[in-house]
C-alpha cells in the first residue's frame, strides 16, 4: 500500500496578507487565481499550496506523485458557515467550523495526485483569495482546541465511501450544493 502521508484533505484555514475579503467577493473560475503560478511560498506545510501549482512532483517513500490542479465549481455560501463531511456521515446534526469564512461564491479546486497508473485527490481547498497565504491553522470544530499543524494529533473524519464534500450552510441551514 503506498503511503500518502503526506497527502490528504486540509482541514485547515489561512490568513492572506489581504484577509479583508469583503462579502460577495468572489474569484471568477477561468482566471487565473493564486494556484495558476508558482510564487514564493510562505506559509508551512508548503505542499497545501504548491500542490495546486502547475507540474508540481512530490516523491513519498521511492513514490513520485505527480499534482495536477482541477477546478470544480463555485460553492456558495450564504452563512459564513463551512462543513467538510463524507456525504455517508452527514446529517441534519453535522457541525460547521467555528470559523466565520467569507460570504459569497467562492472556486473549490482539487490537487489530485497521479501514481503508479492510479490517481487520487489529495487536497481540496474553498479559494477565498487570490493573495498568497502567510499561515496555516487547523480548522476547528465546536468543543475543539487548538492544535500546532505539525502535531502528532490532527482532527479529521473518516472517509469510508471514498468522496469528501464540502456542504455549506445556506441562508436557510440548507445543504447548499458545490455548483459549476
């Protein structure tokens, strides 16, 4: 089994150098975002931005993954509210990070990871900024402490069916899908 360690969905928010993102404020898909060019890269672990740059290559245990960046959608949200769930675990109950995220429709992009003839998501990211990053903090839950992002202990939630999504809390406290 090949070890992706170093690989797997963020969790995680940031602070931009321009982290006043005003509300409605969205990046459009098609033009080119903070994940189009190579940058100086500031913030570590620097593979949860370098993976979304063009023709990036990690090498894990003898095992060279190759990253290509994938743009999904637009996610709407109308709360500032964020659940990252598997679509098998979610309920009406499911909570949102104690983080208020800006409000409007932002672009989800995938780093998916090419190795050994099979392929994988290895990050998902919400783009609500095209300023580069300057740090990284674990994504809370209600109840949560906080954690340094290179601790042994991280949070998460299993993935047993395969997919991931991230479902935002609507004006409504409806499930608000990720659109194109």
């Amino acid at each position: 089994m090949v070890a992706l360690s170093i690989l797997g969905l963020s969790l995680s928010s940031c602070t931009t150098e321009n982290s006043a993102t005003t509300s409605g404020y969205v990046l459009s898909p098609g033009r080119p975002t903070v994940g189009s060019s190579p940058y100086a890269v500031q913030a570590e672990p620097a593979i949860f931005e370098t993976s979304f740059f063009p023709a990036t290559r990690v090498e894990q245990n003898g095992v060279v993954f190759e990253l290509q960046r994938q743009l999904l959608g637009n996610l709407p949200i109308g709360s500032g509210r964020i659940i990252a769930a598997s679509p098998v675990g979610l309920s009406p109950a499911t909570a949102a990070f104690t983080t208020a995220f800006p409000r409007g429709r932002f672009p989800v992009e995938l780093a998916v990871a090419h190795f050994n003839g099979d392929e994988r998501v290895a990050f998902a990211r919400i783009l609500f900024s095209a300023q580069p990053v300057v740090t990284w903090q674990l994504a809370l839950l209600p109840g949560q402490k906080t954690l340094p992002v290179y601790g042994e202990e991280f949070y998460g939630y299993p993935v047993d069916g395969g997919c991931a999504f991230f479902p935002g809390r609507g004006q409504s406290g409806s499930v608000a899908p990720i659109t194109g």
